[in-house]
C-alpha cells in the first residue's frame, strides 16, 4: 500500500431513483431499480479520472484490498430523512464498486460501511460515495472483538 492512503468521491447522477426500506414494491420493481442504481455506480467508477487511472493500473487485480465507505445521501429537499432508509440504494452502488473492480468483494473482510449521512440539497437528490483505502491495521480496528479474542485482550 502506498504511504498516504487513496481516496475518491464518486457522485452518482442527480435525480436517480433511489430505493428506501420503507418503500412497498413489487419485486421487478425493486430489481430494476437496484440494477439502476448498480450500473450507475459502475459507470460513475469510469467516469471518474482518478479512478479510471487506478483500475488501469490494478488490471487484472482490483484497486483496494479493504476500504471504508462514506454514504451521502443529498436530499431532493429540506424536508427531514433518516438516510439508513437508503440503504438498499447505497448497498446497490457499493456492488457497482465490486463490478467496476474496485473491491473484490463488499464484505465485511473488505469493506467497512457503508456509514451514511445526510448532504446538502441537490436538485432531484443525489448519492456520493467516499471511498477511503485501508490498510490491514485500519481494517482489523474496526471489527468487533471475538470472544476469543476478548478472553486475551
């Protein structure tokens, strides 16, 4: 790993339709709305310079081994949200992550987060992530403690 830690924000289009737990859909609906949501993440990955630069450089691997996500929600409104409410859209665009290769995978051996916040208002609303690369340390300080380790701590 490098001696600074990369970083990028990724934003995904404004006014995409986003998923929320509270919503009552039919299943197709929901697919297709996650499929979306997914493919604008992986085109936003390409879309992106920075990124663009370091998925060519980790071809064939993947850019980041651990990382931790930072979810922005940016209401449509100032009208009040509980942006846990969006996390199927945000679980939606961290595996566009893994599809455009940044992450091998989105679990929680690779992934810290995605830990999400409200923004300010962007006309129609908007998704950001911020993705932060990790270190093994950084990573291993944010799982929980096993009970096997909790006995020798």
């Amino acid at each position: 790993m490098t001696a600074t830690p990369r970083h990028w924000i990724l934003n995904l289009p404004p006014g995409l339709k986003l998923l929320n737990a509270n919503q009552r859909v039919h299943h197709r609906v929901r697919a297709d709305l996650t499929s979306a949501i997914r493919s604008a993440s992986h085109t936003a990955c390409s879309e992106n310079e920075q990124m663009r630069a370091a998925l060519a450089a980790a071809n064939p691997g993947v850019v980041l081994q651990q990382a931790y996500i930072l979810g922005v929600l940016h209401p449509g409104s100032r009208r009040r949200l509980d942006p846990a409410n969006f996390y199927p859209s945000f679980k939606a665009a961290v595996d566009g992550l893994v599809d455009a290769g940044v992450l091998e995978d989105d679990d929680h051996t690779h992934v810290v987060g995605p830990d999400m916040r409200i923004g300010p208002v962007v006309k129609g609303g908007q998704l950001t992530l911020v993705i932060q690369e990790l270190d093994r340390r950084q990573h291993a300080a944010f799982q929980w403690l096993t009970p096997e380790t909790a006995v020798n701590a």
